[in-house]
C-alpha cells in the first residue's frame, strides 16, 4: 500500500513552561515547536513535530532554520510523490544534508500515516515489547541550592525513579553533594551538554566517586577522543548524547570506547528509522541505552514512548510526564507519569493517541502550507 502526500501544513507552536530550564548554555521559559500535519491524498492525516532548540546553542539547528528546511526542501521534495515505507520517504529527501530535526517532524508524521495505513501504532511497528517505561526527570540550572533541592523533592515526591542534573562550571560538585545528602536513596546523573574542555577532568575525578549513574557529554560533540579517555580513567560511565548524530558515528565512537552509554533522541538522530539502527547496534554490542528528550509536546513524546519500549533501553529516560512541562498539551489522553511509570501509547493506529487539533490552533502563532502543483509546489505562509 502506497502513501502519497496531497498537502503539509507547518504551524509554530508555543506553550509556557509549568517551571523555567536552565542547561550550561541558556535559560527558557516557553517552548516553540514546529508540529507538521501532513495529508495524504485519501484524506487520512499524519503528525509530526519538530522539537529544535529555538536557539543554535545544543546543535546547529533552531526554530528558524528547521522552518526554513522544511518548507522550502523538505516538504516541496516529499508532496505528490509515492512511498510505502517512511524509510522510502527518507530517501526521497535524502539529497538534503544533515538537519536532522528538521527531517524528523517529516519523518514522525509519515511514521504515524504509515502505522494509520497497516492499523498498527507505532509501538507495534518498531517492536516495542513494554507497555510502559520508567521514567526520570531533567532537572536544569536553579538560582540556588534550595531551589534545585525544592525541585528534586517534587519529583521524588511523584515517583520518578531516577533525577538528572544539568551541570556547568561552577554547578557541578555542590548540587551533586547536596542533592544526595538530602535523597541518598535516589538514582543521580549528571549531563554537562559539551560544557568542559578536556583539561577540566579533575572535575569528573571527583565526581567519580560519588555512585553516579553516569556523565553524560562532558565535552565538545566531535572529541570522540577525549571521550574515549575519560572513559577509560573513571569507574563512572561515560553517557554520549550531542556527539551520536548517525549510525557511522556511533560505530566509531563504541570502536574507541568513547561511549558506555548512549542517549537515543529521535530528533537528534533525524528520525525514528535511524534511532532503531541506534538502538539495535548498541544491543548488539552490549551498550545500555535510554531515551532522551527535547520537552516535546504530546506528539513527539509519544514517538519517544514508542522508541523506549525497544529492550535495549534498560535505563529509565527523560520522557517524563508532559504534565511536568506544560499545563496543557496538545495531546489527547495526555501523557502522565505513575509510580516513575510512563505507558506506551497503543490507543489508535500511529502514534497511539489523539491530537488535540483545538489546541494546536489556540496557540499556533505562524502557519506555513505547501502543496504539489503541476511540477513545482505551491505554498502560504502566514501570521495566525
């Protein structure tokens, strides 16, 4: 059965945070997301979302540029032309470079039309064996010791099962301590987001002995070497996340032993095609995984449920609840952590739950449609 696109719509989402983020390079209090509704020419509907930083700051992509690549490339390269497979409509882009969140709202909504067209969720296509997955948190930056204290207590308080810190020069070592004086019970990791240089190690030195979890991308996304080093000096794994941007990368950084631990984001790897390749390379080698996040909304969360139910990822993920970000999404059931457990969602075909199209439009602030005509597309941007 073959899929063909009649019309993509882009709209630019934007929902506050229930609490503001701080990681090593910037502190946001909203979120805009690109949600991608793509139609087929039967009339069914696919969704996608593009969770890019709204700034070039975690990888070179951001709002703007992912616009920009999905409606002027992307989209124009896709419409009118037949695919049975999403991994078949990957290839009919493949001529653009990189842009990997860009390409993966596309991919996720030609994901969830594909699973609509064989009745299947997506936790059924890509072999998802677990009906839930542990879930832990991300907690950013705080203005205090308090603070961050106040935030963990929440949490632990909710039953997440495990807390990640974001840390930075001069966040690091104080936050680790006082987090486990005060909950010396709970799972603790740390991620640094490329924040050290190599010759900052002594900070991860002492970090070492304090039974964390693991460190996650302590330095620059391309020192695969540096990696491989600290990994090889400290008891405590070393998690890979901004460097693993492709199935070759990965094959290279797990030859230098640079990666104990790799972090699965669906829109970091462009896709979930390419994030299955991921997860079944490092099964294979004995690598423990864990899915991470971007605080997407409902649609991207789902996809990542999706993901996290594959058994190699054996480490509780960042999917949390959505309720934790967003008073409101714009999912229907919304996605809520019990116990430190988040289901899988199975509840229709594709992505496995409802889009609340009501509120998409509420708090869409820009819209972009693009549509086949003749041998050239057609498309409408405007201000909602």
């Amino acid at each position: 059965m073959t899929v063909t696109l009649a019309e993509i719509e882009l709209a630019l989402v934007r929902l506050d945070l229930v609490h503001s983020f701080e990681t090593s390079s910037h502190r946001k209090t909203y979120l805009e997301h690109i949600i991608v509704r793509a139609t087929a020419e039967d009339g069914s509907v696919g969704w996608g979302e593009c969770a890019s930083p709204s700034d070039p700051y975690y990888c070179g992509e951001s709002t703007s540029s992912c616009w920009q690549v999905l409606g002027e490339y992307l989209a124009p390269m896709l419409l009118g032309r037949p695919w049975e497979h999403p991994e078949d409509a990957a290839r009919l882009t493949a001529k653009v470079s990189g842009n990997h969140f860009a390409r993966a709202g596309l991919d996720m909504a030609c994901w969830d039309l594909y699973g609509q067209s064989r009745g299947k969720s997506l936790a059924d296509l890509l072999g998802a064996e677990a009906d839930a997955v542990p879930a832990g948190v991300s907690l950013g930056i705080e203005p205090t010791i308090d603070a961050l204290l106040a935030q963990v207590s929440r949490h632990v308080a909710d039953g997440y099962r495990r807390i990640k810190l974001k840390i930075r020069p001069g966040w690091d070592l104080e936050p680790v301590r006082a987090v486990q004086d005060a909950y010396p019970g709970v799972a603790l990791q740390v991620d640094a987001n490329t924040a050290y240089r190599p010759e900052q190690e002594a900070v991860f030195a002492e970090l070492d002995g304090r039974g964390l979890l693991m460190i996650e991308q302590p330095y620059d996304a391309s020192d695969l070497l540096s990696h491989a080093r600290l990994a090889a000096r400290l008891d405590t794994p070393v998690c890979l996340d901004e460097s693993i941007t492709t199935p070759d990368v990965l094959r290279t950084a797990l030859h230098l032993g640079a990666a104990d631990v790799v972090n699965i984001k669906v829109s970091r790897l462009g896709g979930l095609g390419p994030s299955q390749t991921v997860h079944d390379l490092c099964l294979d080698a004995g690598v423990p995984v864990w899915c991470g996040g971007m605080h997407e909304f409902g649609i991207g969360r789902a996809a990542n449920l999706a993901l996290a139910g594959l058994p190699g990822f054996t480490l509780p993920s960042d999917v949390s609840g959505s309720d934790k970000y967003y008073r409101r999404d714009i999912v229907t059931p919304p996605i809520r952590a019990v116990d430190g457990m988040v289901a899988v969602p199975r509840s229709r075909p594709g992505i496995g739950l409802d889009v609340n199209l009501e509120q998409v439009r509420r708090n869409t602030t820009r819209t972009w449609t693009i549509r086949p005509h003749g041998h050239h597309t057609t498309s409408e941007e405007k201000s909602a």
